[in-house]
C-alpha cells in the first residue's frame, strides 16, 4: 500500500517537472539541481560562481530551498540576480511543485544558468526531479571518502561531483583516489572536480563544465528550432 | 489526504516506540538515539566512547543505521560488544519498527548503555521516536554554526549536542559562542559539549552526563519497583 502511494507521488511530481523543463528550455536556461549534505558548501560555491559567471555575460538566476531562515538568499543579496527563497517548513527536500511555485516569482528571459540549492540533505532530495538539467552534488573532504557507498542514490543520479573544502585535506584522512573510486563504482560517468571555495582552487574546471554545459543546450534547442 | 496518512504512520511509529522503551527498561538500559549530518562524526564517536566506557564495566550494544553497507559497524567489530547492522534501502530515517526488528536480535541483558547509529540526515531522523532515553545530535565545526537555525527539529529534539571536530576550528569560520546561542535559542535546555574525536579533547564531559543519565535512569526504576 505504502508503496502504491509513494509511486503516485513520484509520477505526480515529474508531470509537473516536465512542465518546468518544458518553461527553462523555451528560455533557453540550463538548471542545475544543487545537492549535498548540511554545510558542505553549497552557498558559498554559489557565491565563487556567480562572482565568475556574471562578468562572462552569463547571468545567474537562484532558487533557495530551506527547511526555515532565509540566511542562505541573504547571503547572495549582493549579487544583482534574481533570487526567491523556498521554506519548505518541515519538508527535507524540494520537489517539482515547490519549484514551480518558486518560478513563477523569478523571470527566466533573463537567466542563463538556473540553480537550484537544495535542502541540505545526502539522501532524500536524489528522489525527486524538479526540472533540472543536471542534478550536481558537492562532498566535502570533512564528510569522508565512503560517503558514496554509503549513501548511493546521490551519487548515481548526479552528473557531477563538486569535492570541497580540499584546503583542509591535510587535516583528514580523506583519500582522493578512495573517493574518486568509490564514486565511480557507483557511478562511472560521473564528473568529478575537486576544489575550495576558501581558495579558488579547482574552481575553474567546475566553470568550463557548466559552460560547456550552457552551450551543448543552446545548440540543441536551436537544432529542435531548425527542425521545425 | 496526505497529512492524516502521515499521522497515522507517526503513531503506529509511536505505539512501537513506547514497547521498545518498556523492554529496555525491564532490563536498565539507556537507549541513546545518535544522530548528524553524514560525516560529522557520529561512528568515530562511539569507537572513542566504548573505549572509555568498557573498562569502566560499563557495557555497550550498538545498533547501526545505514541506507546501505556494513562499514559502520565493520569498525566496531573490534569491540567485543554486540551490534546490529540495519541497511535501511532507501530510507532517510530509522523507524520504531526498524529498530524492533534490531533488537529481536541484541541482548539486551548484558547491555548498560545501547547506542543506535541513526542514518547520516540532519532532517528525517529527528522526526521518528525509536525507543529512545534521549536523542542526542552531533555537529561538527565544518559543517556551520548557523544549523541550528537552519534545520530546528533535531536541534529541539535533542537533550545534547556534542560539537566535533574542535581540533579542526582555527582552519574554519565557525563561532562557538554563536552555535551555543543559535542552539539554545531554538532549545533552551540543550546540554552542549565542544569535542574532538581525533584529539580526545572534551570527550570526559560527554562521559559523564552519559554515566550520570544511566544513573538517573536505574535509580528511577528502581523507585517504581519498589512502589510495586
């Protein structure tokens, strides 16, 4: 029974994230769903992003999910982008309808890259599709190399991995190559980058991905567009 | 529709919650309902506490959640102490029936303290009572001292909150007078105890409030015994 019920939902939330997919793609918007555990990074990589993004001319739209606070959305204030946060009050990750809900407050005509931060959590956002092109997870080295293993769904479902927080590599007895293979054993296509967002290091390689990324859409879309 | 679903699965949670404390109470145990982020430190914990614990004749059973491996327990495997390894599958959380089906297979007789290693989530655990005395959480310094804010229940729900990972604070922007107001802010009675698990620095505090609880707990029971 319990089963049944989890099924309908799931099928009700990607109906719903193909309609999102459907609404970014006509503006020709790349989505990236960013997932990991609490405090592994992701805010602060959002602002060593945007901070990159924006003098390329490539303009950078947010959506905040929090369980509660808005201290994540602050933190981007700065930045002259769109961004609305989601409270999700006790929820423990987004879904489609969330998503979309949070759409319809931001104006996609003047975002290149969508992304999407997710309730810190390693397990339960990887159910859920809301839209995004790329669901990217970040892993701290603090966290350990097994985490992979350990919590699989993520790691699978992701295009890829953002390793943070490699200035304190020293500190831990977290193994790259550990890491890399057990991710890669559950996963083998996934992308992997290294990096510190208190650095800079690696930084680069994760911003010619999500380039690379943004124009592979682009050319697509204009060869549906031909077709018709 | 949804809301009354959950409801229902909270309580019938609930009701198993309350056979698990009844059978650990008849045999004096105290049940510590252990749960973090992934990563922060919760395994490490509990190989530092049984070594202090155990030569104090003070006896240790363990039960292990994980979404998936036996990696956790394999490295208490060490200890000769009974443990239970639960792979959960998909689930972000340990229920009450979980942990029933776990203890069916401990005995629980010659246990003093029993720790259940709950999935590695800031969120869902939080939600679900297993049987437990007390649920205590752990934060780790890499992780933000804004969490408690950010993710309330746990932080509410819990009578302690061991902060690790204290060798690693000079490399991190972490304030601890901030988490202590954060958490307290949220959980005015929380028991706080900075740690690390690495240097052994501030483990004792956390060894005697548990020692102190399982005196507590024994010296309660003992009171209704004799009532009877």
């Amino acid at each position: 029974m319990k089963i049944t019920v989890l099924d309908n939902i799931l099928k009700a939330n990607d109906a719903i994230a193909e309609e999102i997919r459907e609404e970014l793609a006509s503006h020709k918007v790349l989505a990236i769903n960013l997932m990991s555990s609490p405090g592994a990074g992701k805010t602060t990589l959002l602002e060593r992003t945007i901070e990159k993004l924006e003098p390329l001319g490539i303009h950078v739209g947010v959506v905040e999910g929090d369980i509660a606070t808005t201290r994540d959305s602050d933190r981007l204030r700065k930045f002259d982008i769109p961004i609305v946060q989601i409270n999700t009050g006790s929820a423990c990750h987004l879904d489609a309808n969330m998503t979309r809900s949070a759409l319809s407050n931001l104006d996609c005509s003047a975002v290149d890259i969508l992304f999407i931060e997710n309730v810190g959590n390693l397990v339960c956002p990887a159910e859920f599709k809301i839209g995004e092109d790329h669901k990217v997870m970040m892993l701290s080295v603090t966290e350990g190399d097994e985490k992979p293993l350990k919590y699989p769904l993520m790691f699978r479902e992701s295009s890829a991995m953002l390793i943070n927080k490699i200035d304190l590599l020293a500190y831990t007895n977290f193994s790259m190559d550990e890491a890399r293979k057990n991710a890669h054993s559950i996963n083998p296509k996934l992308a992997i980058f290294p990096l510190s967002c208190t650095t800079g290091e690696g930084l680069n390689n994760w911003l010619k991905w999500m380039t690379t990324e943004l124009e592979k859409k682009r050319k697509r879309l204009q060869k549906k567009t031909k077709k018709k």
